[in-house]
C-alpha cells in the first residue's frame, strides 16, 4: 500500500473520504491513470520524444544564430555560448554538429552563418515559437512564462497539435 506520510493507511482513508473511487486510488497506488496503452503505441510516444529532444538543441541554435544575425549581423560562437548558458567549447561542438548537417557555414574571425536549410528551419522554428506562446496568453498565461513554456513545448508538439492550435486562434479572432 502507497503511504505518503504518518501512519499506514492514512493516505488511502483520505482517498476515501473526498470519495475518490476504488479505481482512482488503485490507480494512484500503481503510479498509472488507467489502462496502459499498447506497447507498440506507448513506444511511437517515447520515440517521438526522444527525437525532439535530440533535434530541440540544434532548433535553439539555429534559431539563436539567425536571431543575431538579424539584429547585429553576426554570431560569433562566444555570444552563442552566452546567449544559451553552455561552455564555448560546448558551443563550437554544436556548431560543428550544424555545419555537418548542412544547416550552418563559419569562417575564422568571421561567426558563424546559417545556409538556405538552416534559414528555412529558423524560420519553421520561429513560427512554431509564435504559435505555442500565442496560444498560451490567450489561455491566460503571462508573457514572460509563456515566453520561458514555449522554449520546451515548441520542440515537442506535433503537426497536427500545431494546426489544432492554429484553429483555435482563428476561431477566437472571428469572434
């Protein structure tokens, strides 16, 4: 039996006294919420996420160079670092890891540069950061936290998710 704290049982009476079902608190004892999906399904999920993750680094980077590129012509690996709060070495790593996938150029002493692949994945990026965080203040959440959210939900949502809330802030402007 799941304990929180105090004596055995405590917890399970507490349950039972704001009349949570056998099943709610069986399922609170397991540390699941019903049923499992299938595996096969439960293990798409986890691949998705997987892949965001491995994917939502380079997506900050790309997204981070062409944002100063736009604003003071260059992005030097050392404003990079600091912009993200990692290690210069971890910065030149990163970059490293761009311009092998096509998606950056550097030069020596000049910064760093996106190609017309990265351009075009800062942009996907930018617009899928906007979406996100309009669609949180429009549910109520204030700026500076839906600035913060969007940074680690932009990376994980899906397309269709993503026309979901598209949907949903037409139909609040057509109001």
């Amino acid at each position: 039996m799941l304990t929180l704290t105090g004596k055995a049982g405590e917890f399970e009476d507490a349950m039972a006294a704001i009349g949570a079902s056998t099943r709610a608190r069986k399922a609170t004892e397991h540390g699941v919420n019903g049923d499992l999906p299938a595996e096969l399904t439960q293990a798409r999920r986890f691949g998705k996420t997987r892949s965001a993750q491995s994917t939502a680094l380079l997506e900050d980077y790309v997204e981070l160079i062409a944002d100063l590129l736009a604003s003071a012509g260059e992005a030097r690996p050392t404003d990079i670092a600091r912009r993200l709060g990692v290690s210069h070495a971890t910065a030149i790593k990163t970059i490293s890891r761009l311009k092998r996938a096509g998606m950056a150029t550097a030069r020596p002493y000049r910064g760093v540069f996106l190609t017309t692949a990265g351009t075009a994945l800062a942009q996907r990026v930018r617009a899928r950061h906007r979406l996100v965080v309009d669609v949180l203040r429009a549910i109520g959440v204030p700026a500076e936290a839906a600035e913060a959210d969007a940074e680690g939900i932009e990376h994980h949502v899906s397309e269709t998710t993503l026309k979901a809330f598209a949907r949903f802030l037409q139909s609040r402007e057509e109001r």
